[in-house]
C-alpha cells in the first residue's frame, strides 16, 4: 500500500519499527492518538472503531 | 552451537505458530520476541496486519511514538529539541525506536552510557555519543532514562550496581547542567537507586513518568484503529 488516500494518512500494512517512517507519517499517528488521550480521561471511553474485530497479542 | 537453541530452530516454529494463528484469520497480531528480526519474519508469512511490541535489541515503535507524543504534549514541538538517552543502550530497542523516531523529527540526540553499553559505531544513527553523565546532559531538553537490566550489573558489563549509580544514575546532582524545565522520562519498569534516584522519579513538576503510560493507551488504541482502517480500505480497493 503506497498510494497516499490511505485512511488516516498512515499507508502501511505493518508497524513494524520506526526506521523507514517519514516525518508526515509519524505525525499521522500522533495526531490519532492525540485525539484519543481526551477521551480516555472522559466516564465514557470506549468507542466501536473495532467492533467485530480480531486481536491476538503475542509476547513470547 | 546447539540447534535445539539455534535462532533457525526458533524461527521455524515462530513461523509454525504465526501459520496456526493466520489460520484463525485474525485483524491484528501484536507480536514480542526475544529475537530481533522476528516481528518482520513472522508479518511475511501472515495475512493480517502486524504491531511489532519489541524484538530484541531491535525496534519498539509503540514505545517510541508514546515518548514522543508525551514530548510534543510538553515542549509543543520536536524540532529542534536536544534529547539526552542515557544508560543501557546496547540492550535497548527502546533507544534505537527513540533515535530513529527523534532524528527523523529534528531533534538531537545524545546517547551517554558506560562505553561497555555503547554500541560500535552507532554514531551513524545520526548521534553523538557521551561517556560522562554531566557533560551529556547539559543543556538538554529532555532527558530519557533507560532500565538497566538486572542480568547486565555483574560480571562483563559493569563492575557493581552502586558505581553504576555513581556514575550514571540520574539524581539533582547530575541534573544540573541540563535546562532547568528539562523532561525526565523513563519507559518503566523503573530501577530505583540504579539507573535514577527515587526523589528525582517521584518529582511531579519534572518527570513524565505517568503520562508516558497514559500516552502508551492512546498511541496503541491509535495504532489498531489506523492499521485495521488500512486493511478495510485495501479490502475495497480489491473488490
């Protein structure tokens, strides 16, 4: 994926490391995540953006 | 070198595993491994997206993108900024996520650590690297804390614990030459009185500690959100 219509301006499949990532797309992902820190400090904090989703998280 | 602890045997049942869990076609697998390179590995042999939470000594961009948004949040901007890494360097994927990370945003980096935990020619990242905690730190912005390792103290890499506080361990001392607003940061779990004095963690006005681990929530819920909006929008342009 290397076209720039990515969603949210992000057009990688992976986050595998840093090395490689230009300044716009690391500013991509600060920008979401800056978007998120208010409403995690709100009563309601979840929202359905993973809804139907499946996450496995695998720490050897 | 024994094959049963041989990296190829590992990689091969990595990939046996990562097989086993893409047969599950799942959106997402966030990965760590003691090896680095594997993250990369196993995301070739798999179909869904991949967040690699720390290979080795290699990368942890999560990490790295937590500090730096806690920093943007502080100091309103990288650019420009002079960041101080200081100890286990050698170890740490923390520090190479971070040096990529802040050199590519403008900042200057310096790495201060015992020679023995600097790795050759890491100059190349674009740093410049310190062997005397006061000297490294002065005027820095920002000073980035690294754990050490307990099986690191003894033995080939550091005389003892207590000299490696004396002469690297973070206190109000130390700190001196560093701006008087300067950051203290640390990605936790903290060793206190080994890598930085309990009084200096504990200073509120100063030390980000708490807020890199709010910042950790939100780049990670960011992360998924990105990668899964990805993996809609190829799933569409593919139709």
């Amino acid at each position: 994926m290397n076209e720039c219509n990515a969603p949210f301006g992000f057009p990688h499949k992976h986050l595998l490391g840093i090395e490689g990532l230009n300044p716009i797309e690391i500013t991509a992902l600060l920008d979401r995540a800056e978007s998120y820190v208010e409403q995690n400090r709100q009563a309601d904090k979840k929202k359905a953006v993973l809804s139907g989703r499946t996450i496995i998280n695998l720490f050897f | 070198m024994s094959v049963a602890t041989s990296s190829v045997k590992k990689g091969e049942t990595l990939i046996d595993t990562a097989m086993t869990l893409n047969a599950m076609h799942p959106d997402v697998l966030v990965v760590r491994h003691p090896e680095s390179g594997s993250v990369k590995l196993l995301s070739e042999k798999v179909n869904c997206a991949v967040i690699n939470g720390g290979d080795g000594s290699h990368e942890h961009p999560t990490q790295a993108l937590l500090d730096a948004l806690t920093i943007r949040r502080r100091m309103g901007e990288i650019q420009g900024l002079r960041v101080a890494i200081c100890g286990d360097i050698l170890h740490s994927r923390v520090a190479r996520s971070n040096i990529h990370l802040l050199t590519t945003m403008g900042a200057r980096v310096r790495l201060i650590a015992p020679r023995t935990l600097i790795p050759t020619g890491i100059e190349h990242m674009g740093v410049e690297v310190f062997y005397d905690m006061r000297e490294g730190l002065q005027d820095c912005d920002i000073v980035m804390m690294l754990r050490l390792q307990k099986e690191r103290m003894d033995g080939n890499y550091l005389p003892s614990v207590r000299e490696y506080f004396h002469f690297f361990g973070l206190d109000y001392a130390k700190l001196e030459g560093a701006k008087p607003n300067a950051l203290i940061m640390h990605p936790g779990p903290m060793n206190r009185g080994v890598e930085i004095d309990s009084e200096v963690a504990d200073d509120f006005g100063r030390s980000a500690i708490h807020e890199q681990v709010e910042m950790g929530v939100a780049v990670r819920m960011a992360a998924l959100e990105i990668l899964t909006a990805n993996l809609e929008h190829n799933a569409q342009r593919n139709l």
